[in-house]
C-alpha cells in the first residue's frame, strides 16, 4: 500500500512538472511572436507552484516573466522579476538565464530612461517624467543622476511631496552631483571640446588630433539640495522645519558660503531682511571678494533707508568687479534717493519762485552725481528702464544733444 501512494505520488509530481514545463513553453512561444499579453497569462498560472518549483524551472520563469512585463510596458515589474532571476542564479551558482537577461535588463534600462528625458526636454509633462527618472534609478541605483533629474521634475511640477522625498533620499545617500568634463582643443575646428572620458581624451592628444587637454570639475549640488529641501517646505507651510533643514546642513558645513545663502535667500521669502543682512555679513566674512554679497548688502542697507551704507557697498560690489551692470544701476538708484523729497518740496514751493529754482539747482546737483553710474549700467546692459532713466535726467539737466540721439532708441524699445 506504501509503494502505491508513493507511486501516485511521483505521478502527481511528475504531472505538476509537466504543468509548468508546458506553461513555460507556452509564454516562451507567445513571447517569440510577441505576444507579450498571452506570455504573460500562461506565466502567471504557475506562480502558485513558485515555491516547490524546480529550479530549471524557477530561472526560467522569472526570465520569461520579465519579459513578457518589459513587452506589456510594465517595466517596474518587469525589473523586479529580472532582479529576482539575477538574485536566485546567484542563489544556486549558475547563470544560464542571468547571461540572456542582463542585455535585456540594460535596454529595459535604456527605454524608461529615454521615455523620462522625453517626456522633460519634448512634452514638458515633469510629473511624469519625474516618475520615470525615479523608476530609472530604482532599475539602475548606480545612476544616482536619475533620482536628481526626478527630484527637478517633481519639483517643476509641483509635485511637493515626491520632490521632497527625492531631494531627503539623495541627502541620504550624500549625492553630489559633481562631473569631470576632459577637455582639449581640436587642431581642426580651434575650438575646445569635451572628450567624454580621460582615456579618450588622451588617446586623442596622442593622434594629435587634439591639444591643450585640461580638465573641468563641476561645483557641487549639495547645497542646492538643502535649499531645495528649505524651499518646498516654505510652500508647504512648514517654515520652522525648512530653517532647521538648512541650518544643520550649515553646521555640517559651516564654511560653505553656499549654504549662507541659501539660508538668507530663504529669509528673502519669508520677509525677514533683517536675518538676511546678518547672513550676508557672515558671508562677507568667508568670501570677502564676492562681489555679489556686497551687491546683496547694498540692495538690504537700501531698503532700510541706509544709503550712505548702500552706496558704500554697491561701490564695493563695482570695485571687485568693475562690469557689475545691476551694480551701477542700483548705485545710481541709491543715490536718487532724496529726489523723492526735494521734488515734494518743489511741488509745495510752485509759487515760491527763489526756493524752487534752489531745488531745481539741487535736483540737477543729484543728478549730475548719479549719472555717470547710470551711463555705465547702459553700457554695459542697455535696457528700457536704463533708456528711460537717462532720458529723464538728460531733459532736466537740458542735456539736448544726448536726448535727441536716445529718443529714438527709447522708441524702438517701446514698439512705438
């Protein structure tokens, strides 16, 4: 009686088998004619038998189920199932299907990329692109670039909460974003071009093909991670947190100016100039040759009503870079700063004939003063408010000759 229930045994063993080996070859069938719908039917009825499934058998099912999910367009399932086929070969010592699957598993990894830049650089559709940028890093975690590309898109969509857990996992895993570009100059065109990798570049300089080789490192994104993170918790409402966020990035890098001022723009939004002057300070102190802090400084002592302090600052910012437009500009700005009041005293005075012509006289005094940095801003970057401005001044100054030659232009600008 033992003998005959271990014989109907082995027979239902060996008809469970047959089941899954006729299922397997039936997905592997509907695969080949692309069929992927019907592959995918046929592989699923054997995934109740998975666990007592025989190991020829189990590579083989989660190679073809791969498959059939990467046709059905379902790539983060199908990418599970080749992950889970490359795990159990490794499990068992062989692989026999890991060899078929890992060039399928790179151009899997190829369309959901190409599909992600697609729907960002063609279609502008960013939530969905942030979805397939973060489902190419869960294929290939290595390209930790894809996690920032979805964290960006997330981020143009509006898609607070996704973005915010992209920018936390790339802090997490200390992403930098830094890039090498091997540079050299082709003898052909005279022009610098990037080489893509060290190996190649030099090979090039050897065939002298190029010359000059030199290299180019990116700044890191490490900073503007942290201030992403500040910022989207700012729109989410949640202010105490986006401070605390940037201040322990700044005591992990108290020397990182970058930080500073992603702290202090944070305080632009919140309306808090006083905390951004401070940082900006502080800043100064670090980089006292950035032009741009004393700029910052100066527009802070301007909205304050320090001028004296603004004009000081601005004039710095010119100093350490002498093609600072917006510098000048605002310079200029600072400086008539008191037309407001002589003008109100001269509209109260209209009758007084004596004291308005000594405020006329200081108004032109003002605007002789602040004109040489107003023409210098033009120069550098003309623009319809520069335009106008020079305009104003040339008529109250009775500058006729300068007016004449920039009404027309002021005109053009105007689409008049």
């Amino acid at each position: 009686m033992k003998n005959q229930v271990l014989a109907i045994s082995l027979g239902l063993i060996s008809m469970i088998a047959f089941g899954q080996k006729s299922e397997l070859k039936t997905a592997e069938k509907a695969i080949k004619k692309g069929e992927f719908a019907s592959a995918l039917v046929a592989v699923n009825s054997v995934d109740a038998m998975l666990a007592s499934m025989d190991s020829k058998y189990k590579a083989k099912y989660y190679f073809l189920k791969g498959q059939a999910l990467a046709g059905e367009s379902n790539y983060a399932a199908a990418a599970d199932s080749f992950n889970n086929l490359f795990d159990y070969e490794i499990e068992i010592g062989k692989k026999k299907y890991t060899k078929l699957a890992k060039p399928m598993f790179g151009s899997l990894v190829q369309k959901v990329s190409t599909k992600a830049i697609d729907l960002y650089s063609n279609d502008k559709n960013y939530k969905d692109a942030a979805t397939s940028f973060h489902l190419t890093y869960k294929l290939s975690p290595t390209d930790t670039t894809f996690l920032y590309n979805a964290a960006l898109s997330a981020s143009l969509a509006k898609e607070y909460d996704a973005a915010l857990g992209y920018y936390r996992e790339l802090k997490k895993i200390g992403y930098t974003g830094i890039t090498t570009q091997y540079l050299a100059v082709s003898i052909e065109s005279g022009k610098v071009e990037d080489l893509g990798s060290k190996t190649q570049r030099d090979l090039m300089v050897k065939a002298k093909q190029y010359k000059e080789p030199t290299e180019k490192v990116s700044e890191s994104k490490q900073a503007d991670i942290v201030k992403n993170i500040g910022y989207i918790l700012v729109n989410q409402g949640k202010t105490e947190e986006a401070i605390v966020a940037l201040q322990e990035a700044r005591k992990a890098n108290p020397k990182d100016v970058n930080l500073i001022l992603n702290e202090a723009q944070l305080y632009i939004k919140l309306d808090r100039m006083d905390k951004f002057g401070a940082l900006m300070q502080e800043a100064v102190k670090l980089d006292p040759t950035n032009p741009t802090l004393f700029f910052n400084l100066g527009v802070v002592n301007a909205n304050e009503g320090k001028i004296e302090e603004a004009v000081a600052y601005y004039k710095k910012a010119i100093e350490l870079k002498p093609d600072y437009g917006d510098a000048y500009m605002n310079l200029a700005v600072a400086m008539l700063a008191e037309e407001k009041e002589i003008i109100e005293e001269m509209n109260n005075n209209l009758s007084d004939y004596d004291k308005y012509d000594a405020l006329l006289a200081k108004q032109k005094a003002l605007y002789k003063k602040a004109l040489p940095y107003l023409m210098k801003a033009d120069t550098i970057e003309r623009s319809e408010g520069t335009v106008r401005t020079l305009l104003n001044m040339y008529d109250t100054l009775e500058m006729i000759e300068e007016a004449d030659a920039l009404r027309p232009i002021y005109k053009e600008m105007r689409g008049q």
